[in-house]
C-alpha cells in the first residue's frame, strides 16, 4: 500500500491522502493507553501518514503534550515529515467544562505560543480557531494568524466549521488552506454550500468524523456502555431510537462492504476519499484510529476502489440527510457553520 499525497487546497502544503485524526488518543471516548496512542502515531508515520489533528484544548492541553512526546520518540527521519494541524480558541474549566471561544488578537497568539511549547516544535503547519469567536470580526482572528505565518510561528492558516460567509470573510483577509469540517456518509450537510464555495476558492476540506465518532465504524453495538466522560453519552446520535435507527443504517452499508470483502470502516472512508477524488482529491479524512490495529483497518481503505454502482448502492443504503439526531447536543449546534 503506498500512500498517496496532495496538496492541502491551492496555498497549503502537500499531505498524505489520511490524516491523523489524534483527539480519540486523549478521554473524550473513554479510556485511553498513552504507550499504545504513541505506538499508533509512530505507526502512521510509519506507513507514510504526515498530517496529525489536535487541538490544544483537547483534555486541556494532554492531546498536545502526548503528540510531543511521540514526535520526540519518533525517529528523526519520520519527525522531518510530520506535519501539524492544531485547532486553538476553545476555553475549558478545571472541570471538564466548555466556556464559548475567544478569538482576540492577543488570545490567538497566546494560544499559540503554549501548542509550540507542549508540542515541543518551532512552527504549526496549519492553524485554526476551532469555532469562529461571534464576537470577534474573522478577520481579526485570521488577521493574527498571518502574523504569526509573517514570524515563521506558523506556516498556512485553516478554518474550522466556518459558514459560508466567514469562510469568504476570511479568505478576502488571507491565504486560506483548508476548512476543516465534520463528511461523512451520514453528515453530508456541507455537500448543499459549503463545498461548493471551498471548491470556488480552492480552499481543501479535511473531514473529521469520517466514521461519526464510532458510529459508522461497523463495530459499535447496540448495548454497548458508554461511561460518563465519553462524549457520545450526550451525543444525540447515540440516544435511545435514534441509535437504533443509525445502526439498522450501518448494517444496510455492512452488505455492501461484505460483497466487495472489505469492513464497514473502510466502505465509509473510502465512500470520503471518493467525494474528494471527483473534484481534484480536495478532500483528507482524518481518521481518528486509537489502537495500530484500528489504524491497519482505516489504511486499508486506501486500497478500496468505489465504482459508480458501489456509490450508488451507498446513496440507495444510506441517502442524504438519513441519520436521526444532530452531531452534537442543541446547546453545541450554534457554534457550526453548517445546519446539523
């Protein structure tokens, strides 16, 4: 299996057709093992994965600092590679707590200056604000960001679940490269304007949630106990019927993947890659694999070709707008840029 590369959008660097997608490795989806999250981060650069996802607010700080320590054990070969997306903005409580964004100036730079620290790098790839502050122009937040690509601090500045507006906004400010977003299978929500404006802009998309945090992996089951730190406890997509629902729609997609003799995992990032791939490979799923065995799977679907009738066997299987419950709780849905 060789992985392929791309460029991130028409101003970003050139990253593998995956990306590491690392929040899983800290305990927002319950337990965690450190030694088995960096043997998995080795393991992908390894096969050839250069992109690595993090947010310096993913378990306050911890997703970051265990990225560093896996960059740091890496062999130095492997390190020269590794390229680093982290998303910024998000503020936390000593208990656990989400408390809106902050996209200030000075905030930005802040922010900044603790991912290097804890990621123990002189620059970040590609940087973003992970919701646009609402009470912060975006050119402001952008306009910050391109200070620091000015200082060398960061390389290419990215968005995250910006609207259709913002995202104009924002790329009238700056070289934009990517928008990073939830695509999936059952999340198609940003196929109505979304794409078409990054497409119009040559802005990428890398599209996280490519298996809906486990939902459409093939391997979460019905009585499956979610403990209470796990964020699908409050995800309304994993609640009572709407479970059930999702499920009976994963094994619709369970009879394609058995035909063609492939997981259902590989079917749904797969299903990702080929969006992408009609229009110039403008996609990069981020597979969010927390054990080596995961990751072998979520390669493997670089090795699976979709055909025009496999494409519309999964729109017959599974049609847009099919899942029942929004990707994430009514409190959270106001800070997206997209309508679910």
């Amino acid at each position: 299996m060789t992985i392929q590369t791309r460029s991130l959008g028409s101003t970003g660097p050139q990253v593998s057709a995956l990306g590491l997608g690392c929040m899983g490795m800290s305990p927002l989806y319950g337990e965690v093992d450190r030694a088995e999250s960096i043997a998995t981060v080795h393991a992908a650069l390894d096969a050839g994965v250069t992109l690595l996802d993090t947010g310096d607010f993913y378990a306050m700080g911890h997703n970051e600092m265990l990225i560093g320590e896996a960059l740091r054990t890496a062999p130095a070969a492997l390190r020269e590679k590794a390229l680093t997306s982290v998303k910024f903005g998000a503020l936390r409580d000593p208990d656990g707590g989400w408390n809106a964004f902050d996209g200030r100036p000075a905030a930005v730079k802040n922010f900044a200056a603790y991912s290097l620290q804890r990621l123990g790098v002189d620059h970040i790839d590609v940087y973003r604000i992970a919701r646009v502050d609402p009470d912060v122009p975006i050119e402001e937040t952008v306009g910050a960001i391109a200070e620091l690509v000015e200082k060398g601090h960061v390389r290419h500045i990215g968005l995250s679940e910006a609207s259709v507006a913002d995202i104009r906004r924002a790329a009238a400010t700056a070289p934009i490269s990517d928008l990073q977003i939830e695509y999936a299978i059952i999340t198609r929500d940003i196929e109505r304007e979304i794409l078409p404006t990054t497409r119009e802009l040559g802005i990428a998309i890398t599209a996280y949630g490519v298996l809906s945090r486990g939902l459409i992996s093939g391997h979460f089951t019905r009585d499956r106990q979610l403990g209470a730190g796990d964020f699908r406890s409050i995800s309304p997509r994993f609640q009572g019927e709407n479970l059930r629902h999702n499920l009976d729609l994963v094994e619709a997609l369970r009879k394609i993947a058995d035909e063609k003799g492939v997981s259902v995992a590989q079917i749904a990032i797969a299903w990702v890659l080929a969006q992408g791939a009609r229009h110039g490979d403008d996609i990069v799923p981020l597979i969010g694999a927390r054990t080596r065995e995961r990751l072998a799977e979520s390669l493997g679907a670089l090795d699976v070709t979709l055909d025009e009738a496999d494409l519309a066997a999964i729109e017959e299987a599974v049609p847009a707008d099919a899942a029942a419950g929004t990707r994430y709780p009514a409190t959270q849905m106001s800070h997206l840029g997209t309508e679910h």
